[in-house]
C-alpha cells in the first residue's frame, strides 16, 4: 500500500490496532501486540497517544511484545529500547506495567537462551500476536534478524550486521560504542503472528523495499519471508516506493 505521506501511512496503521484493541475490548479478551522500535514506528506510536487521549481508547486490555533489544543493555541507556518506548508511547498510555515485555539486555549469557524460551511461550500462551508492526533496516533485517536469519528462527542472542552497525553508529556516538549483539524475536515468532504490518518510509529504504517485495524469496534478505506470510502488509510513502 503507498501512501502519498508517511503521516497518513501511520495514522492508518494506528487506526487498525485501534480498531484490533476495541475488538478485543468488547469480547473480553486481551489484544496481543508485537512492536518495534526505530524511527519509523514513531508516527503509529503518537496516532495511539492521541486516540487514548482524545477518543478514550484504553490499552488496559493490551499485551504487547517488543521484538528485541541491543545486548548487552541497560533499561535506562540512552539507546536502550526499553527507554524508547517508554518515551515514545507507554508513558503516555494507560498499559499496565506488567503486560509489557521488552527482550532484557542485562541478562547473565547463561540465562539467556532459557529466557529466550520463556519469551516465545509467553506469547503462544496467549495464543500468539494478534498483529506485529515492523519497520526494517537497510540489510532487510525485520526485529535484528539479520540476512542468515532462517524462516522457523526463534527468539534468540544474534551478532548484528555491520551494515546495522554502521546504521546505528550516530545513536552511541560513534560504531564502535554499538553494541556487537542483541537478542531479537525469530522470523519464525514473526510469521506466527495473524497479521503484520512492516511499514517503510523514505528514499533510503526505496532499495530494500524493492528487493523485499519483488525480490527472490531467501535469508539474504529476511523480509522476503514475509511474501508467504497469508495476512502481510507492506505499507509505505511514495518515497520508499521510488524503485518498484
Ligand atoms: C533497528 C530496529 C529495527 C528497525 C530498524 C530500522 O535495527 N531493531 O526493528 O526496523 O532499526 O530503523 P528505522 O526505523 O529508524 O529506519
């Protein structure tokens, strides 16, 4: 879908996970969120804000689940996305703390591939995400799956793409400060989800937009994953679709 302007790209977006929580809200039942971090989601993030504080739309039924983190990472770090979405959206909503979850960057290596378990059981426990949003870096990473990424991949550590690195240098003041790892949702946790919005905006994603959408279907490029996904958007400004 190309929008003339990623502004209203993000507002209907948030009108489609407004409409999800609503839903849910009036069987009773939690609406079951996966998010993503990054400038893009940004937009999508203040149409929330503005729906719960001017069209009394209530997150007290929602559930949400970031897709990762850098690690090692602490909550309150400048870079850290536990701190962004706090920022961005949960300190302006009325979630309750506890159905927040965030991949934690200040986990023990040993603990880390019993949590990324726990993660994933979690989700499935309340019977999967109802929608994830992503947005997608110039490797054709969604979440950190970085080109390698397998299809059926899980939450789990990953070492980050250079490229990523690079990308992510001006956040940490410098590559070198960025960190080496970070532990990201799966494909696999992705494509498990009923619906999924990946969302792109300007000229710098036009490339990888295109080999996303018209490219051969492989790791090289995760996102082409999502071309088998049965209930997939890619939802994107004019800018970003200079090359299809
Ligand atoms: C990071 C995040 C991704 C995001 C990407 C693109 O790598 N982990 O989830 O999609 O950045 O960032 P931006 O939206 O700022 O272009």
């Amino acid at each position: 879908v190309i929008f003339d302007e990623s502004e209203e790209a993000s507002i209907s977006v948030a009108a489609e996970i407004g409409e999800l929580i609503r839903e849910k809200a009036k069987l009773s039942q939690k609406a079951v969120i996966g998010l993503a971090t990054g400038s893009t989601p940004k937009g999508v993030y203040n149409e929330l804000i503005r729906l719960h504080r001017e069209e009394g739309l209530s997150f007290k039924n929602v559930v949400t689940f970031n897709l990762d983190e850098y690690y090692p990472m602490t909550p309150d770090s400048l870079q850290s996305y536990v701190r962004f979405m706090n920022d961005h959206l949960f300190d302006h909503i009325d979630i309750e703390k506890e159905n927040i979850h965030i991949p934690d960057g200040t986990l023990d290596p040993v603990e880390i591939q019993a949590y990324c378990e726990r993660y994933e059981y979690k989700i499935e426990e309340l019977g999967g995400l109802d929608i994830q949003i992503l947005g997608i870096g110039r490797t054709g990473h969604v979440g950190f799956n970085e080109p390698g990424s397998q299809i059926n991949s899980r939450t789990r550590l990953i070492t980050l793409d250079h490229i990523t690195r690079i990308d992510a240098a001006s956040d940490f003041f410098g590559e070198d400060f960025v960190p080496r790892k970070a532990i990201t949702m799966g494909v696999g946790t992705i494509m498990n989800a009923d619906r999924v919005i990946l969302m792109a905006w300007g000229e710098g994603k036009a490339e990888i937009v295109k080999r996303t959408v018209e490219g051969e279907i492989s790791d090289t490029v995760p996102a082409t994953f999502l071309q088998k996904h049965p209930n997939a958007s890619i939802i994107i400004d004019k800018a970003a679709g200079e090359e299809l």
